[in-house]
C-alpha cells in the first residue's frame, strides 16, 4: 500500500512540478526524473522481469538522443526534426536490438552482458569518431522549437507578459516540461500493461526455467528478442525526451557508462520486477544526486574540526556514501524498497 | 491395425562423442494406445523422448507427427503441434506458485503468450482451467505454495498436472511414478487410466515399477543399449527370455 | 548393544514451517534400518537434520554418544558419516572418476572397493571418464550410492535409493547393501516397501514429521493390518 | 546588487581531472584575494563565491549554471574543466544573457560559431598551444614532423592548428598518428612514426600532443635517437613533467611554468603558494588566478553592472595575471596571452624535469585564428 | 549441444583438436600478421610487445577468471583490487627513492619486488575482507553479484580517490628495467621482458595447484552443489575464501606491475583495463586458466598488430575478436566448465 501511495504522491508532485517548485534546479530534477522513469522502467522489463543483463541500455538510450540532436542540428529547429530523427533513433535502436537479440541471446547470461557491454563501447567509440556527425567528445548543442523556449508566450496578458498562474509564467518552458512529463506517463503506462500481460507472465516463466519453458511450448528466443526490442525502443524514446529537454547532446549524458551504473542503482535500490520500483528508485537517487551533497556540506562543517571525519563528509566523496548505502540495501533488501514493501522475497 | 500411427520415429539415432545412446529406432505409436518403454538405465529411453520431444537433435533419422515430419521443429514447435512431455528429472517454475505453473501451461495451449496489452489475471478461462487441472492431480490445496515448496511427491503431481494442461495429442511420461509413495502413486495411475480413456490419444510412458507396467500396458517397447530390442504384447514381452536376463534379472518380481 | 544413532524429540523448522514434530529414533549398530513414509512425511528432512544441512530448533542427536546436534555438516561427514540425498547430489560438470575421487577421504582410490563398485555397476566402469551430467537418471543413482561406499564409513543415510532403478540393478543393490550392511550401518529412507522388506532389520515409519510406529522388519512384514495401517499398500495388492 | 555574486562551477568528483579544477579553484581565490588587495570586495560591495560541482557531467553543469543564474543569482559563473562540460554550458549563458567565463578548457570551439557573445574565455586555446609548439621548433623546408595525437576532437583539433601554424614555413608533415584516448601500448604506433620518419633528409621531429596519459616514457626508451629522430612537446602540469626526465634537452612550449614568467603578480603567487601549501602554483592556479582578476577588474572598472555594460567594458580589455598581460579579443572573447618556450633541464632534488625557459614568446607573435565575430 | 555425425569437416577438427587446437590461433595469427606486415623486424617488436602486453593483461585476467570460472563468481569489483594494488605498487617504489631510481641493479630489484610483494600481500586481505562482508551473501545469484560488486568498485575508487587524491601520480620505474634492448632494428623494453616472466612463473604456479590438487574440483563441484560437497566432508567457506583471496592477490600484482609500465596512474586506471580483462576471461572459457592465457595473449598480439596496420580500428579490434569468437565458441575457447 505504502509502495502505491508513495508512487501516487510522486506522480502528482510531478504533475504539478512547476506550480509546486518554481525554483530552476526543482524543475531540471523534475523533468531528469521523467526521463529516468521510463529508461529505468524499460531496463526492469530486462533485468528484472526476464532476468537479461544488458549493458547496452545506455546505446539505445543515446540511439534516441542522437537521432534527434542530429536532426535538429541539420533540419532545423522544428517538430519534423524531432519526430524524424527521434523515428530514426527508435529504428535504429530497434533494429539493433534484433541484431543483438537473435545473434546472442541463445548464449549464456553473462556472456550476454559481455556482448551487449562491447556493443555499447562501439557506440560509445563510434560517438567520438564520427565527430562531423556526433560533434564527438563535446557533443551536440543547438536550439529547439520556438513553441518551447521561454521567450515564448503560451497566453498573454493585456501588456503582451506571459500571463501568470500563482505567479508561474505561462511560457514555453513550461509547455517543454509538460510535453516531457505527458510522453514519459504514457510510454510507462503502457509498460505497466506489458508486464501485467500474459506476455509478461512467460517472461517471468523464461526467467524461472527457459528449457521447461520452451517445452510447454514458448519459443525462448523469440520472447526473449521481442522484449528486449521493446526495452530498446522505449529507452530510445527516453533518449529524445532527454535531448529535447536538455537542447545537449553529448557521450556523457546519454551514452557513459555512469548512465548505465545510475540505471543499475536505481532499478535495484526500487526493486527489480516491480515497475513502481523503478519510479521509486529514481526518485531517491536523482534526489541524493541533487541534494545529498548539500546535505554533507552541512555536515562536513558541523564536524570540521574532528580528525578523518570531515574528510568522509566532504561532498566531493558523496558517491563513497552512495555506494555504501547501496551495497547495505542489496544486502538487505535484494528485492528494492518496493521489492520489500511489496512483500516479495530476496530472488535468490 | 489399419489405424495410421500418430507418432513414428524411423532410424532415429543420437551419438555422444562415439557412443550412440539411441541407435537406429524405428517404431510407430496409435491413437488409443498405451505403450510402457521399458529397458535397463542407461538403455535410451529419456533420450528417445527428447528426441521426439525436441530436447535433443538427432545424429540420424526422422520422427513424423501422423504425416508430418517434425524432425527440424524446435522443441516449443512441437510443443504446440500436440506432443506433450512430463520430465523424469522434476523440472519445474521452482518461484512460481503452483497454480501459476500449470497457468502458463494452460496459456501456451491457449496460445495468448504474445498478447501485449491485456491483463493477464483478466484471462479467468485461463485460470479456472488451471485450477481444474490442480483438482485432477488433487494439488487443489497447496495451488498458492511456490513449486519449489512442494515435498518431491507432489512436485512430480506437478508435472503431470501441467502435461494434461497442455492438452496435447501424444503424452508422454517419463517415470512419473518415481519416488513416490505407494499410496500416492494410484493417483497418477488413476490420471493416466482416464487419460486413455479418450481413444484419439496416444500414451508413452517409462515405467520401472512391474506392478504399474502390467497394469497400464496395451504394449511394451524394450530398449536395450540404444536399440529396440522388443515391442509387443505385455504378456509375451514380459516371457521372452532375453528380457528377463538383461532387464528384469532372474526373481525381479520379489522387488518390483 | 548402544546404538550408533539416537535422535531425541528433533524439532525443524525450514523456513516459516515447522516440518519435524519431535522425531525419536535409535539406529542400532550395523545392518539395514529402514525409515517407510507417505510424501511429504518428513523422511528426507530429518536425514537433511541428522547430517546438519537443516538445523534441529530443539531435541538432540548423539552419534556414538557424541551430541553432533550443533555440528557444522563437514564436521559431521568427518566422523564417518555419508549421506546420499534424495537429488542424488552429483557434480554434473565432473567427470564420474572426479566425483568418486572427491568422496574419497586423501583422493586415492582402495583398487578393492573400486573393483567390488565397477562389479556392482558396471556403468560406473563404462562411464568413468565422461561428464556425470551425460548419466541417466539411473546411472547418476549408481554414481551417488557408489561414492557413499567407497570409503568404509560409520553410518551411511541414503535417501530413496531405488527411484528409478531398474529391476535387475536393484537386485544389484540389494546383494550391495547386505554387504555393506556387514561393515557398517546403513540408514535407508524407502518408498519402495519390497527393497525395504529385502534388506531392513528394524523399520521406522514417520507421518507429519512424527514417528507413528518402530518395530523390527520381520514384525512389519509379517503383519498385513499394520502394513495397511501405516503403508495403506494397494497397488500391490 | 547587494554583492558581486560570483559562480565557480567547473568538476570537483568523478573525474580525474578534479585535480586540475581543484588547481583552479585555488588560483581563483587567490586572484580575488590579490585583485582586491585582500578586501574581498569591489566597489565596495562583497564578492560572494558560489561553488558548484558538476561532477563532470555536461547536464548537470547546465543545470548548476541556469540555478546560478536563475535561483541564485550570480552576475558572472566560471567554468568549466573539460572542454565537453564547458561546450554544454555556453547556451545557457546566452539563455540567461549572463556571462560566463570559460575556464580553463582549452578548446577553440568554445570561443567558435557555437559560442556566443556572453562568453569569455581567459584559458589557453589549442590554436595557441600549437602556434608555440610550431614557433619552438623553428620551422623550414629542412624540417620533417611526425604528429601523434590521440584520436577526438582534442587531438585532432590541436594536430589541425599545428599543421597551419607550420604552414608557409616550408616544414613537412610526414604522417599524422592518431591513438585512442586511453592507448597505453606505443609500441605498433611507435613503429609507424619511425618507419615514416627514418629515412627522410633532414631535422626529424615526432610531435606529441597527447593529455592525460604517458607517451613520452615508450617513446624515449624506443631510442628514437638511432636515427636522429627528436622528440618535441607541448609543457604539462608538473607530475607530467616527471615523466620528461627521460628527454633532456627536449624543446617545446608550455602554457604556464612558475619560474617563467617575470612579473610581480607571479611572483605574489608563487611566493604565497609556497608559503600555503609547500608546492609551486601549477598550470591551473595560474589560470584560475588570471580569470579572477581578468572578473575584478571587469567590476572595478564597468559603470554599472548590467550584463551589457559588462560586455562592452570586457571587449578588448586587458589586464594583469601570472603570466602578465592578457587581453580579451574583441571578436571572439578570447583572451590573448604569452607563452614560453622551454628546453628541459634535469637536476636531481627536483622530482620533475625543469622546462628552462628559452624564451618568451609574445602574445603577438601569434596569430590565433578568430572563431567568431561578436561585433554584428 | 548435440554433436553430429563425424562428417568430414567434423574429422578434420577432430584431427586439429588432437594435435592442441585452438593453442595454435596466436601462431596462426602471428604467422598472417607477417604476410601482412612485411617487415620483419618490425614484426618482431610489435610480436614480442603483444607477448608481453599479454602476460601483463594474463596477471590481471587470471584472478577473475579464477573467481569469475571456478567459483562463479561475477566480480565487478576486480577491478577495485587491480587500481589498489597499482597505487600501492606506486607508492612503495615512491618511498623507496634512490632504492629504486639509483644505480644498483640489486636494490632496484629488490625495491620492485618489494612493491609488488606488499601490493599482492594487500590485495590477498582485501581479498578476505570483501569475501567476507561482500560476497558471501551473494553466492550463485549473478544479478545481485553484479549489482554488490559494482556498489563495491565505486566505494573502492572513492577511498583510492580519498587517499591518493585525483591527480595522476608519476611512478618512479626501476632503473635496470627503463629503455630498451635493441638488435637488429628490433626494440624490446626490458620492463616487458620482466612482466613475461612473471606472468609465466604465476601460470605455471596455479597451472600445478589447480591440476595436481584435489583443490581446482573440490572448487568446481562446490560451485555446483555447495550442501553435498559439505555432505563429503569439505570446508567450502573456507575454500571460497582461498580461492578468492588468490585472486584478489593476482589482481593486485598486475596492477602493480601495470603501474610500473604505465608510468601515470590515476584511479581510473582499474575501470579502464576492466573491459580488456573482461574480454580476456570470456574469449579464454570460464575458469580455465589456459584459455585465459591464450585469451590474454590473443588480445595482446591482435592489439598491436592491429594498431600497426589500422589503427582505426585499434578501438573496436578486440571488442570484435570476442564477439566472433563468442559466436564460433558460445563458451569461450578452452572453457574448464560448460556451466
Ligand atoms: N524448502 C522447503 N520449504 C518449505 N517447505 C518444505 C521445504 N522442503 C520440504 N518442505 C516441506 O517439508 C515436508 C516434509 O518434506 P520431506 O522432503 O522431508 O518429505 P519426504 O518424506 O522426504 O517426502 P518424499 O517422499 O516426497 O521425498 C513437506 O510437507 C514439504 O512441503
Ligand atoms: N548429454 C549426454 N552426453 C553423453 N551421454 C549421454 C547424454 N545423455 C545421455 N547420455 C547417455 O545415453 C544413455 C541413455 O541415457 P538415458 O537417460 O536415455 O537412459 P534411460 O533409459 O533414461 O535410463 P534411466 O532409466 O536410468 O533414466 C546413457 O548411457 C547416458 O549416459
Ligand atoms: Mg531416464
Ligand atoms: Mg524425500
């Protein structure tokens, strides 16, 4: 109950985001979480519900943003681009997907995670040598439809100003955030569907026993492909909104391997298999990301005179208490905070 | 018999390095029919079953599905095309719950596997089927237990229960009776009798224990070394002299 | 004589459930002693208590007067005790040779007892050298009563050794055990009454993890009422 | 304004390069102290430091900077380490129509088309680096480069600008290597230089630009000497420079070097950094220090602060720094500076070899190509 | 996995198998490298540097693979022992000074020996701790072994961060292993020539234990089934600890000899070689320290050719040797365990 309220609350804060905290960082860390929540979401539907490890979520991810900064860069600002290029990115992804899938499926899990972990660095390389393209290490930077700037009036008032709702302009930034937060609900509604689907039950079955599996009649590799098609298309819907947002493109926000370890974190810290999981997850982790350094400031100075301690404290080695904290909640709570909550046991 | 046989393996043969665990079998099997598969362990007959089954691919020869040749079919092809399969090794969805293993199988048959967007609790059919299965096996109680719960017993009513789930054409048992009591043992018989029951099925079934072979068989097939070494009634079977040297052993029914 | 083997009033628990209700038993010194049970009895597990692979949560066990109750289980296996379980326990990825080599207490081999082993199942012989996963269902529970035996042990626990043997190989295992039996104590779980009738001494039958009956195996066997009583045995009938 | 809000964002985790923005932050304080005479104010008013950490991530940089502006508001940000982070900074200057000052990322871009007229940039760019490198080896027809760069836009970036800083001299390029950024095995690439090298008339020169790994130590111990080959390159912070004691005598131009240049701002620093911490002020100290006053004497000097007026004073100012007078071009922001050709010189005692300045080599010797055009 | 009737192509391999198989891949490659490259004493370098480079990769890839195979164990985290054992290299060679950068050939060695003895002797209780508080509760459950491993590589790198700082550290090399030996155009650094050594002397060492002990099937068969293994007697904890504890040790003497060659090191140094071990174990088959081997060696001789003959591809070359091999050999060339 608790897992749904909680998820409840957050997706109302999220709806309200702009009104609630007008500040700029609530904003950006509100509209990371939306994208996060379908990335993480999509990578559950691997990890956790049909027990794939791919490292290759960051390259379908990027495959998305990509798509979509490359197109915007040559086109224009403007929605074709972003629906043009953004279709590319998904066909790419998807395409890949079934490439990677059929080719390697059949073998081992770990070696899974290998192949899909060298397919990643490729893209990762391949990013920073066609740098005519992909603008390589420095990445993309370029503009985004008028509709969405914040010079842009959504409603004027009688002076020509953005008109006000409890003082909130009415500008294209806020239309921008919407636009993110309406195609991140849907894309994770439909994800709730998919898991909650027969599909989503043989999923489980492959994860549990493949050979009995396929023996009352479900052809393993097929599934298996066709959800990992899926997760690849959804991150790469994650990756447009990402660059649609961040008007950025570059291998550090959407291809690094950083990006791969934040989505493992999140999914585990929520709960593997359990899609609310992924949105508590994400929450708690871009939150510590934003604010927990803050925290240790204040902590750092309140200690400052004791020996190591402010040391520890010192905000730069706020990832040394990330990683603790993680390591403690695998530890304890294999299943996730929702995991747990939800009452299913550890996955041992 | 003027029936066309249902199932039909022809020289079918599996090597392993040079040993050749199945060696050129050929023998049909009928509608209405039940055959016991006898032979000495390690004679072939699990992997004569994954072979008609799909769980192995053959070194040589071809098994025909009525008129169809199956030989190339994935194991879940064959799956769907109505071969059913009870495993001698248990061989189970150990985190599922009871009832949600006999589900998916219920669903495969269905073949609703691939639908995306409904519910699949929403599928009551699905469910009801299922549980009638679980009251067949009478494992009706322990349906929400994990599978991997289950004393050894009850996990090989499992497996039979998720075979008659699957609905298929050609069933095939592998010891479903071992390690289980005495007195639970009858209700596996008592399945099968009814299973066979229905004429347009066909029954194979690998059987040690004496007592059961003679009360099941229409026929017996012995394997020996990977060869068919007999196939006949159970009574002149059971007589020929050679089965009783290489298989049962001089005063065997003292112990089975 | 005192007896090997005593268990008194074993309580175990696996997980959330309470499987044992105070099992009492005493296996006497050599031969064949045999523990008959519905499933789900509790035969297996209180084998699982017996060598510590499930905790007892009260009650005692005394091998040899010793109290092994809270002994880590390689402990208990040092003090002369094999246990061959209900999945048989075979290394799959080892060569039968490797598996047999690790039962062995310095990793070499008694030629006699290899010898006698080979005789008693010659697919052990013809398998030596491939993987154990490559055996049949029969053949891996050759391979792990053959490991039990290859050492002279104190007490040996085997868990349904005839599911799935055929006829003739468990006339095998029937001539095996009694010469086992000669050199040490065998403790036999069955479901199998005629393998148990063929070889036990005395009998102990378990229900609900409690023991409902103990006797000696002639008295078993003799007594039609109490068979039907404790084994209701139809089939045979 | 109440205060001179100031915002230093720029990588203090998750990257090696912390180090360096560590250097920065150092220096930046130091030059607010030294600027202001120790008052920490400007006209009067405060200067307020905010610090940000961007963990090297480009989007969260972007994030920190528009807070910086937005919620906190600061009048001038400072930042960042990687040229990468510093790319996806710029338009949110332009968004926010504050200014930023980049540094100490080095390359050119940042001052190019897709920068904008909000951005200063007190750092070195790679065109300077390369110009010096070329001027260091005084180029003729006489003279045979090899480059070896590793392979992204860094390296490439850099081997271009060489390549036209040497152009019209005569010199030759001979082949151009590219590594991937992590090589730590010259071996296959070593033999390429050489093979291309060897038999060519005249002065032989393998060229390497190459940051954050070692290629001097393979290079060395590869005995380029056997066919008269020299190694030349850029200067580097000083533990990079210990690997350079296997290559006495070498040539090149460095950025910064504490006993270089000869002005009293330098001296302040390298005395104070002495007295501080024990160690000589490195590269990034002096660049921190250079944008500090370069921001100080910005405020002293503009009327008011309004972003406007702030740019119009800044276009073409000049002003004092360690490595003395630096001047923002008024085209494309960038601050035009001096750098220093050395040779090294190993003394033991020293844990890192002595690039001995050979001379200085002006600001306007020079040409810097202009990356874009603020004035229309 | 069926195997077919021995058609001839199938007798042909049979007959390849027979006279040591996939061992002959590196003189195949090396033999095609010629053809390619021409000159030979070019080829000559850059195969002796492969060699040798491979050697230094083998040091770092045979501790995984001795977890990651014999105990499968998936540890993220070895590469958290490779960045420890490198500073700790760094920083005894640093306090011995003069030990190390005089002139005495004597003191040199021993001043290197000395670091890598105290960075093995590290890694081996580092080894112990993270068994004890890291994996013990993870054992057979890969998803949270790559989950709690890759928690313990951040902690590891923030506190390698912590202490050492950020900025690169030069390390001092010994004096007799700097420069080259050069004859006849061919140039070898002596440092490789000492990394080929050592990483023989510690093949042939765990070559012995695993295969003339009891102790590499004890390993395999408490992987499979840990309760039976107790059932015969055996310690499996402690035998899981051992065998962790010697490959935590490995880990950290490659990366104290890594350290040495490389020069600079930063914290990163563990994450960057990861990928490479990574590869090394799979091509080589899990838990067979001869596949790792040849898988080491693979790689370090693919590298160098490569990058001699298109650079451009000196990135992706070995990324697409696993995956080729991969789809030849799902399991890798000589795995010890079909698992
Ligand atoms: N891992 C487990 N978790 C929960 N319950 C268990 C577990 N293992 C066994 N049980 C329960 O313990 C009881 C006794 O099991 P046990 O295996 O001892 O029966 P058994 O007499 O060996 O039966 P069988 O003859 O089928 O092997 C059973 O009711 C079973 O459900
Ligand atoms: N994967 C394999 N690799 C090598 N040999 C195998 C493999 N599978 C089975 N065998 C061999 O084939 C022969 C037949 O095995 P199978 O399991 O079919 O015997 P079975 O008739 O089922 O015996 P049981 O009654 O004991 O189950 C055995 O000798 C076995 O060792
Ligand atoms: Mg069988
Ligand atoms: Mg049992």
């Amino acid at each position: 109950m608790l897992v749904y309220g909680a998820v409840g609350l957050i997706a109302l804060a999220l709806a309200l985001a702009p009104f609630l905290f007008p500040d700029i960082r609530s904003q950006e860390v509100a509209a990371r979480i939306c994208v996060f929540i379908v990335l993480v979401a999509s990578y559950d539907l691997l990890i956790g519900y049909t027990g794939i490890v791919s490292f290759a979520h960051t390259m379908f991810f990027g495959l998305g943003a990509y798509g979509t900064a490359i197109a915007i860069k040559t086109m224009g600002p403007g929605f074709e681009a972003i629906l043009l290029g953004g279709g590319a990115g998904i066909a790419a992804a998807l395409v890949l997907a079934l490439l990677i899938g059929l080719l390697s499926l059949r073998v081992k899990a770990i070696f899974f995670a290998m192949v899909t972990l060298s397919a990643a660095s490729v893209m990762m390389v391949l990013a920073s040598q066609l740098s005519d393209f992909t603008g390589g290490e420095d990445g993309i930077t370029y503009s985004i439809p008028k509709l969405f700037s914040p010079a842009t009036e959504l409603l004027a008032d009688a002076d020509g100003k953005a008109l006000r709702l409890f003082g909130v302009p009415l500008n294209g930034k806020l239309a921008l955030y919407y636009f993110v937060f309406l195609t991140a609900l849907v894309l994770f509604l439909a994800m709730m569907r998919i898991v909650a689907s027969p599909l989503g039950s043989v999923l489980e079955a492959i994860r549990e026993n493949e050979m009995r599996a396929e023996a009352i009649g479900y052809r393993v590799v097929f599934y298996r492909t066709t959800i990992f098609c899926i997760a690849a298309g959804m991150a790469a819907g994650a990756g447009i909104l990402r660059a649609v947002w961040l008007k950025y493109t570059g291998p550090e926000v959407v291809l690094s391997f950083d990006i791969m370890i934040d989505i493992l974190l999140m999914v585990v810290i929520g709960g593997m298999g359990t899609m609310l999981g992924a949105v508590i997850g994400v929450v708690l982790m871009t939150l510590a990301q934003y604010y927990l350094k803050d925290l240790m400031v204040l902590g750092a100075e309140a200690t400052a005179d004791l020996p190591i301690v402010p040391d520890l404290l010192n905000p730069e080695r706020w990832l040394l208490w990330l990683g603790l904290g993680f390591i403690l909640l695998v530890y304890f709570f294999p299943s996730g905070i929702a995991g747990t909550l939800l009452g299913k046991g550890g996955r041992k | 018999m003027p029936k066309t046989p249902s199932i039909r393996t022809q020289d079918l043969t599996i090597r392993f390095g040079g040993h050749a665990a199945v060696n050129g079998v050929s023998c049909a099997f009928f509608p209405g029919e039940l055959t016991v598969v006898v032979g000495p362990n390690g004679a072939g007959k699990t992997t004569w079953f994954n072979l008609v089954s799909g769980q192995l691919r053959p070194s040589a020869g071809r098994i025909f599905l009525g008129e169809r040749d199956i030989t190339a079919l994935s194991p879940s092809a064959r799956a769907k095309a109505g071969i059913g399969r009870a495993f001698q090794l248990t061989n189970l969805f150990p985190k599922l719950s009871v009832l949600e293993n006999v589900r998916l199988a219920v669903q495969a048959r269905a073949g609703q596997g691939h639908r995306l967007f409904a519910r699949a609790t929403a599928l009551t059919g699905l469910t009801d089927k299922a549980m009638h299965y679980l009251d067949e096996a009478n494992l009706a109680a322990v349906a929400q237990l994990p599978a991997a719960a289950l004393p050894h017993g009850d996990q090989r009513k499992l497996e039979v229960a998720m075979l008659l789930a699957m609905e298929p054409d050609i069933f095939m048992f592998d010891e479903p009776t071992a390690g289980m009591s005495v007195d639970e043992a009858p209700v596996i018989l008592e399945l099968i009798a009814r299973i066979k029951q229905d004429p347009s099925r066909t029954i194979l079934l690998v059987e040690h224990k004496m007592d059961v072979v003679r009360a099941l068989a229409d026929r017996i097939v012995v394997l020996h070394n990977g060869e068919l070494l007999a196939d006949g009634a159970p009574g002149e079977v059971m007589a020929m002299e050679l089965v009783r040297d290489i298989y049962l052993g001089v005063g065997a029914e003292e112990v089975a | 004589m005192a007896p090997v083997l005593t268990l008194e009033d074993v309580h175990t628990d696996i997980a959330q459930y309470h499987i044992l209700h105070g099992v009492s038993l005493e296996v006497p010194e050599g031969g064949v002693h045999v523990i008959l049970g519905r499933n789900g009895a509790g035969k297996t597990t209180t084998l699982r208590t017996i060598v510590g692979l499930w905790k007892a949560r009260q009650g005692s066990i005394r091998f040899r007067g010793q109290d092994i109750t809270r002994l880590q289980t390689p402990d208990i296996a040092r003090l002369g005790i094999a246990f061959v379980p209900e999945n048989m326990g075979i290394f799959g990825g080892l060569t039968v040779e490797e598996n047999m080599r690790l039962a062995t207490a310095d990793g070499s081999f008694d030629a006699e007892r290899l010898k006698r082993i080979h005789a008693i199942f010659p697919a052990m012989a013809q398998f030596w050298t491939k993987p154990a996963h490559a055996l049949s269902g029969g053949q891996k529970q050759m391979l792990a009563v053959s490991r039990a035996i290859i050492e002279k042990r104190d007490l040996i626990l085997i868990d349904e050794p005839t599911k799935g043997l055929a006829p003739a190989i468990i006339r095998n295992m029937i001539a095996a055990f009694r010469e086992v039996a000669a050199e040490t104590t065998i403790l036999l779980v069955e479901q199998n009454f005629h393998f148990a009738k063929a070889l036990g001494q005395t009998v102990a039958v378990i229900d609900d993890g409690r023991i409902v009956h103990r006797g000696t195996m002639a008295e078993l066997a003799g007594d039609a009422a109490l068979q039907s009583r404790f084994l209701s045995l139809s089939v045979e009938a | 304004q109440d205060a001179a809000r100031i915002a230093l964002i720029h990588g203090l985790s998750g990257s090696p390069l912390e180090a360096y923005s560590k250097q920065t932050h150092t220096g930046f304080e130091m030059g607010l102290e030294y600027a202001t005479g120790g008052t920490m104010q400007v006209k009067g008013k405060p200067i307020e430091l905010i610090v940000k950490d961007t963990q090297f991530k480009p989007d969260i940089a972007r994030a920190l900077l528009a807070e910086a502006y937005g919620d906190d508001d600061a009048l001038i940000a400072v930042g960042d380490t990687s040229s990468g982070v510093a790319m996806a900074m710029l338009p949110v200057a332009e968004e926010y129509e504050r200014i930023l000052v980049v540094e100490p990322a080095v390359a050119d871009g940042l001052t190019g088309p897709d920068s904008n007229r909000y951005v200063f940039k007190t750092s070195r760019n790679s065109s300077m680096d390369m110009q010096a490198q070329a001027l260091a080896l005084d180029p003729d027809e006489n003279l045979y480069v090899a480059t070896l760069a590793q392979d992204y836009a860094f390296g490439r970036d850099g081997v271009a600008a060489f390549k036209s800083a040497l152009e019209g001299t005569g010199a030759h390029i001979v082949s151009e290597e590219y590594v991937p950024q992590q090589t730590t095995d010259f071996t296959a690439t070593i033999e390429r230089l050489f093979n291309a090298l060897k038999d060519q008339p005249g002065r032989k020169v393998i060229m390497i630009y190459v940051a954050g790994i070692d290629a001097m130590t393979p290079l060395a111990s590869a005995d380029p000497g056997r066919f008269d080959i020299e190694l030349s390159t850029g200067g580097n912070i000083l533990p990079a420079l210990a690997a350079y004691k296997q290559v006495p005598g070498m040539e090149g131009a460095i950025y910064y070097y504490y006993e270089a240049p000869d002005n009293e701002v330098n001296d302040w620093l390298v005395e104070e950094h002495m007295k501080r911490f024990g160690t000589p002020p490195d590269f990034f100290t002096a660049g921190g220090m250079a944008s500090a006053m370069a921001i100080v004497k910005a405020l002293e000097t503009a009327p008011d602060w309004e972003t406007e007026t702030l740019i119009e004073t800044m276009e073409g100012m000049s002003f004092e720094t360690p490595k003395g007078t630096m001047t923002f071009r008024p085209e494309d922001h960038q601050a035009l500076q001096d750098m220093y050709h050395f040779k090294i010189k190993v003394e033991d005692g020293v844990d890192w070899a002595i690039p001995e300045l050979v001379r200085v080599i002006g600001a306007d010797e020079m040409d810097i190509p202009v990356g874009r055009n603020n004035q229309e | 996995m069926t195997e077919t009737t021995a058609s001839l192509p199938a007798r042909i391999k049979a007959d390849i198998e027979r006279f040591g198989g996939v061992l002959w891949l590196p003189v195949v490659l090396a033999v095609v490298a010629l053809v390619l490259i021409g000159q030979p004493s070019t080829w000559a370098t850059l195969t002796i540097a492969g060699l040798a480079m491979g050697m230094m990769i083998f040091l770092m890839a045979s501790g995984l693979s001795l977890i990651f195979g014999l105990m499968d164990v998936l540890n993220f985290g070895h590469s958290a022992f490779v960045t420890a054992g490198a500073f700790i290299g760094a920083t005894v060679l640093a306090w011995l000074g003069f030990w190390v950068t005089g002139g005495n050939p004597a003191l040199n060695l021993t001043g290197l020996l000395l670091a890598i003895a105290a960075a093995t002797i590290f890694g081996a209780l580092a080894g112990w701790f993270f068994e004890r508080v890291v994996i013990r509760p993870v054992y057979q459950d890969h998803l949270r072994q790559i989950l709690i491993t890759v928690g313990a590589l951040i902690v590891a790198e923030e506190l390698v961060l912590l202490i050492w700082g950020g900025a690169p550290i030069p390390v001092p090399r010994p004096q007799v292993l700097t420069g080259s030996i050069i004859f006849a155009g061919v140039s070898v650094e002596i440092y490789r020539i000492f990394a080929f050594l050592l990483g023989l002397l510690v093949y042939v060492a765990m070559y012995l234990v695993l295969n003339r002990t009891r102790l590499g099937l004890l390993i395999r068969a408490g992987v499979e089934n840990r309760e039976m293994v107790e059932a015969l007697g055996f310690r499996v904890d402690r035998l899981f600890i051992l065998v962790f504890m010697a490959g935590s040790a490995l880990a950290a003497m490659g990366g104290a000899m890594w350290a040495g060659y490389q020069g600079l090191i930063t914290a990163a140094l563990g994450s960057e070689m990861m990928i490479l071990v990574f590869i090394v174990v799979i091509i080589g088959g899990l838990g067979s320290i001869q596949g790792s081997l040849l898988g080491a060696i693979l790689v370090g001789l693919m590298a160098n050719y490569v990058a001699f003959l298109v650079p451009k591809m000196a990135l992706a070359s070995n990324m697409l040797l696993m995956m080729a091999i991969l789809l030849w050999r799902p399991y890798g060339l000589l795995p010890a365990v079909k698992r």
